[in-house]
C-alpha cells in the first residue's frame, strides 16, 4: 500500500477546513496533518510538519493565495500545491498558477473533483477545474483585451462605466461627441454587449474599471 | 503605431482592401508629414452592415477645409477612392487641438453614387 497523502490545509473559513475535511475522510487514502485558518501560519508549520501537500484558498485576508503559494514553492519546491478557490477570473487563475500551484480546483466544484486533483497531482499532473479549463481556452482563442480594444476605447469604457455623458468623455479626451458616439458602438460591437449595464460587467471581467 | 481588427476577414473584395489601403495610406502620410504626432492607432471595426474604420492619433489638429482645398493631391486621392466604396469620411480636428480622428464607413454592398 502506498503511504498516505499528508496534507495541510489552509482557509480562512473554519467551515470550509471543516467541510474538506469530512469529504476526504471517506475518500482515498489521505491524512490531514494540519489545518489553519491563517496564511501567514503555513511557512512555521512546514517547518515542523512533514507534509506533502498544501491545499490552499486563493483569497485570504493576511496573505494572497499567489504570495503564499509562491513562498511555499520556493522553500519546498517538492510539496504539491492545489489551489482550491471560489474565483474563475483569468486573472486570478493565472496569478495562481503563475505563482506555482500545482492544481486549480473551484469550491463549487463536486467533491469528486477535488479528490480526483488530489490524485492526478500526487502522481505529477495538473487537474484544472473544467469551467477553469474551458475560461484558459477561450482566452487562447479569443483576442486579448489589447489586441481586441484600441487604448482610446479602453479609455471611454472606463470613462462611461464611471457614468460620464457623452459630452464629458468628448471634452475629457480632445475628441468630439461624434466621435465618442462613433467608439461606442463599436465597443458594443466589439464587447458584444448592447447597454451599459452589459458594457459594465465587461469592464469588471476584465478590469477596465 | 497600433493596429486592431474585428470581424473582417473575407467580407471585402481585394478591391475594397486595395481601396482602404491606399486611403490609409494617405491618412497616415498626412499625419507623419504634418501632425507630429507621437502615437498613431488604426482600428477596423465590422459593424454589421460595414466597416468603421478609424485612424487616430495624438498630433496637432488642422483645419478641415485648407485641407480639402489644399493644392496636394491628398483629399483628391481619398475622396476618389472613397467615391468607389460608396463610403463616407468624417474628420474630428480642430486648429489647435491635439487628438485627431478620421472616421472611415464602407459599406459591405458597393453603391453606386454616380447614379444617386
């Protein structure tokens, strides 16, 4: 028999720990050496805890789940890493993954998930979330922001989700009514949005705001 | 100088990009030659029934009619190509003013405006 996963777990919600714990107690063989509710308690625990793998949250008050991972990785450059998170944002995602997580795996997510990214992740490999997976590959499909929008279209949505009229953008940017009207339909166009609230959410997405 | 394109692909005739080439061409030798400006973008946008093409930058503004009643041969070769697309050109310029921006719209079926 194969010696079991020793795993750290690391969220700033008790009910979560709480809640991984159970579902993993049933399923595979795994030991949970330790749990915190605080981030900048991990690095002190590896010092003391043999363990194999760190299942981390993303968004932690004290310490970002990048930084933490990041700083996890450079020390124990062996120890698996999944990042267990609410966020499919692709800046976020890449964050986490720029930052060395082994695995992305979404709460949200079914439980079979997170115990098939325990596996795959033990054995070497990635597991991502497959809403994750779908996000990253339509993001080497689709244009990037830059590539998709000029500057001067980034600079009215920004200007129009912060509620400027037509007139304010013109006069913000040297440019005439017209021809803000003239970018903001091919902003729509471009976003495939068609009202400002649409045009808004866009922003958010991608961080125009 | 940056460039961005949406949804254009094959819905113009190599008559039409030669068409919109050149009067790009002319834009943007117009801007080296007289706007010093710093940041040049063109965008080519298909808005359904067209194209919006744009060119921007952030040189010093001119005034619209010497330019379309200027001796060079510039708004001559733009207005005649244009003719041939059946589109139309805005200019927002100001003397004065920097940020200039020419407003390009073709339509995707060529009109024939000899007739109209």
């Amino acid at each position: 028999m194969t010696p079991s996963v020793k795993i750290l777990i690391v969220d700033d919600h008790q009910l979560m720990i709480d809640g991984i714990m159970e579902l993993l107690q049933n399923h595979g063989n795994h030991t949970i050496v330790g749990t915190t509710t605080k981030a900048v308690h991990v690095l002190e625990m590896l010092k003391n805890t043999k363990v194999d793998m760190l299942i981390s949250d993303v968004n932690m008050p004290e310490m970002k789940g990048p930084e933490l991972i990041s700083k996890v990785k450079t020390t124990y450059p062996e120890l698996k890493v999944i990042a267990l998170s609410m966020h499919q944002e692709k800046h976020i995602v890449k964050d986490v993954l720029k930052a060395g997580a082994d695995s992305y795996v979404l709460k949200h997510s079914t439980q079979n998930e997170l115990i098939e990214a325990i596996e795959k992740t033990m054995l070497g490999e990635t597991f991502v979330s497959a809403a994750v997976t779908k996000m990253l590959v339509d993001d080497v499909k689709y244009p990037s922001i830059e590539e998709l929008l000029s500057e001067r279209e980034r600079e009215i949505i920004k200007l129009v989700v912060k509620e400027y009229t037509g007139k304010q953008i013109a006069e913000e940017l040297f440019i005439s009514e017209k021809t803000v009207e003239t970018h903001k339909r091919n902003i729509f166009r471009k976003t495939n949005t068609s009202t400002l609230v649409g045009l808004t959410k866009f922003a958010i997405e991608h961080q125009l705001d | 100088m940056d460039f961005q394109s949406f949804e254009i692909k094959d819905k113009i005739s190599d008559e039409q990009k030669v068409a919109l080439y050149r009067i790009i061409q002319e834009v943007v030798s117009n801007i080296i030659k007289y706007a010093k400006a710093s940041k040049i973008n063109i965008s080519v946008t298909d808005v359904g029934n067209g194209i919006s093409l744009l060119v921007e930058d952030d040189g010093d503004g001119f005034d619209i009619s010497s330019f379309k009643n200027g001796k060079g041969n510039g708004w001559k070769n733009i207005h005649s190509r244009l003719d041939l697309l059946g589109g139309e050109i805005e200019f927002d310029t100001m003397e004065g003013r920097k940020n200039t921006t020419v407003i390009i719209e073709v339509p995707y079926t060529k009109q024939n405006i000899a007739v109209a």
